[in-house]
C-alpha cells in the first residue's frame, strides 16, 4: 500500500439541539475530515474535537499543523504506511493523540478497506448491534430537561446520561428518577467541573442509584479522583483523564475509577482504544464507548469498537438524528434501543458526496 494523497475537508453541520455541557455550548459540529488516498484504495476518518480546546487540549487549527507538519511527514517517510508501523512513527511527537487517531484511522480504513475486511472482524467484534444510549445536556429548566428525556426514552434510548455542574446536579437527578423511576439506567458527567471540595455535595448523588458519575475532577488528577471514590458510594468513571492503557491500568490500580469511558480519539487511535479494552477486562472494570458528536464517519468504527465483549455498558453511540437533520453518510437509525454494527470493508460507510460537497467548508490538500 503507497500513500498517494492526502486531503483535509473542514465541514460544519448543524446540530438539531445547542448542546450544553460545564465547559460550552455547541450548536453545530465544526470539524474535519480527512481522506487518504493509496494505490490501492482510499480511506476516511474525522478529527473528534472542536474548533476550541475547551473538552481537551487539542483543537481543530492546531490539528491541522500538527498532521500536517509533523505526523505525515513521518508516516510519508514509511515503506508503507500499514497501522503497525504507522503509530511508532508517530510516537516521538509529544501528545495529540487525537490528531494521531485521525491519522491512524484513516490509513487503517484504506488497509482494511484493501484486505475486504471491516473494523468489527479487525478489532475482535461479538455483536451485530450495540445498545444505544444519549447524552443530555444542560437545560434552562427541570420541565425542559423532563421533555426531552422523555422523548429520547420514547425513541428507544437504553439509558440516560445527564450532563451535570455546580448549581446543575442533585436536583435534575432527582427529577429524572422521580418521573422515569429507578429502573432507569442513569448516569451522570461533570466534565471536570467540580473540585475535592465538593465531594460532600456529590455524595448527595448516592442516592439516586447511578451507573457511574463520568470525570468529576479536573482532567488528569487521578489522586483526588481516587481519595473522591474513598467518599462515593457511585462508581467514578474517567473519561478525559484516560489518554492510553498505562493511564488506564494506573488509574484501576489506584481505585480512581471504577468504569472506564473509550473514546479511540483520545487515545490516540482504534488500537490503542482495544488495549484499554483489555486491560480494564483483566481487571474485571466494564467499560464503554463514548462519543464526540460525530458524523456517521466518525460513528461507524465506533459501532465496531462498543461490539467488544468487554464494552459491558450502553455508549453515548447515538444514531444519527440525535444529532443532524442530515448526517454526511446514510444515517444511523435507531431500532429497538439499538444500532448496527457496520459490517462492509474498513469503517462500512462512505460519505455521501453531495451531502459532503454540501458541508464542507474548504478542503486543504496535505500530501500528493
Ligand atoms: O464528555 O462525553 C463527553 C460530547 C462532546 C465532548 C465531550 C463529551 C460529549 C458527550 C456527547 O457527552 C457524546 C455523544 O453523544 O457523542
Ligand atoms: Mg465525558
């Protein structure tokens, strides 16, 4: 396989709903994606954060560079640009893992897409279809937040995730377990918004039966997410402070967490997501997919990933129309509180091209 060409597609698609978390408010996903090209085959990926490094340190413009000026020219230097090789080369730039995994993945559909085989069969997938769940966000009003959970759980979502902050927390729980009762799969994400101080007011949160309460503390601080599960009854789970599977096993070895969120973006890529996988299997932690708003192309190999056995707990793998009005692949549909694991070569969907011509907002050639 020779890397021929490498393009770069910023798109911006609408969001049906302002989405609202501790750190923002999104009302369209801005990002890019990029498309390789080989002798053989092509390959698609999208970039997962946002135009500002507000959820993580990375952002879109700086991505770019990054790719750019820095990953290509040590993937374009390989014999061959194959996944084994890619991610070492890689390696001696600091970070970025999710520039690194848009870059990765790419590569890794045009391999796959060349060998007829599909992320599910390559990352060790054992289900057809994989239980979906949502992730509300921040309302103006309790009634407000009632309606739309109610709408979700009417079109076949499996479990609730609130996102919470200070002054946003025990009593939008309350009201959910209170109207939709406790049999509810519910969980709960602060986003880093809270501090050890704090842990006293989460403790109130107990009562409520939560799955998991998802990256409390601020990013990256496994100490204090460790001495706040010595004080909570819910299970922690991290999401931004899981970069890799060394974080992972530190973090379980620590009690920091007790479930792990995977998204393959921040950890550098599809490969990397399957090792915290295991290690977290080794250790009896479930785990589950997360998500980044993505686009279908973004979407589909995380189907694949949330198939593996040890993804024991419903993702934020969402369909289609949770999100978009119009997504840039055939749409991902809801069926029975479940969605397809994609089955065709590499990541199983293309973009549709006159939706895609239609989102895109500049293309940048990165490698010819
Ligand atoms: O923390 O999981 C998060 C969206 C953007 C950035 C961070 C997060 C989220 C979500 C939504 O919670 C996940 C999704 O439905 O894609
Ligand atoms: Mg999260």
């Amino acid at each position: 396989m020779k890397l021929e060409r490498v393009e770069l597609l910023h798109v911006a698609l609408p969001l049906v709903t302002p989405f609202r978390t501790s750190f923002g408010t999104m009302t369209s996903k801005d990002t890019f994606l990029l498309r390789v090209v080989t002798d053989v085959t092509e390959g698609w990926s999208e970039f997962a954060a946002d135009p500002q490094p507000l959820y993580c340190s990375e952002f879109v413009a700086g991505a770019e560079i990054v790719i750019r000026d820095f990953l290509l020219p040590r993937v374009a230097a390989l014999p061959e640009p194959t996944t084994a090789l890619v991610a070492p080369a890689m390696a001696s730039v600091k970070g970025h893992e999710l520039a690194k995994a848009a870059l990765e993945t790419a590569l890794l559909d045009a391999e796959l897409r060349a060998y007829g085989m599909s992320f599910a069969t390559f990352l060790g997938s054992v289900h057809e279809r994989v239980p979906a769940g949502v992730s509300v966000g921040i309302k103006n009003s309790v009634p407000e937040l009632l309606d739309d959970v109610e709408r979700y759980l009417a079109e076949g979502y499996v479990r609730i995730k609130l996102k919470i902050e200070p002054g946003w927390d025990i009593e939008p729980v309350r009201a959910v377990r209170e109207r939709f009762g406790d049999a509810l799969p519910l969980q709960v994400d602060a986003n880093t918004a809270y501090t050890l101080a704090d842990a006293e007011h989460l403790r109130g949160l107990d009562d409520f039966g939560l799955l998991l309460i998802e990256e409390p503390l601020e990013e990256n601080n496994l100490h204090a997410h460790a001495r706040l599960q010595k004080r909570l009854a819910t299970p922690v789970c991290l999401d931004e402070s899981i970069h890799s599977a060394r974080d992972a096993a530190s973090a379980i070895a620590m009690d920091a967490c007790r479930v792990v969120n995977v998204k393959p973006a921040r950890v550098g890529g599809y490969p990397g997501a399957r090792r915290i996988h295991d290690v977290a299997a080794a250790h009896g932690v479930p785990v589950w997919c997360g998500g980044m708003l993505e686009t279908g192309i973004g979407r589909a190999p995380n189907l694949a990933l949330a198939a593996l056995p040890g993804f024991t707990l419903p993702g934020d793998t969402s369909a289609s129309g949770r999100y978009f009005a119009e997504d840039i692949t055939e749409p991902f549909v809801l069926k029975d509180g479940h969605l397809p694991v994609p089955t065709a070569p590499g990541i199983g969907v293309d973009p549709l091209p006159d939706v895609l011509a239609r989102f895109t907002t500049r293309t940048e050639v990165l490698y010819t």
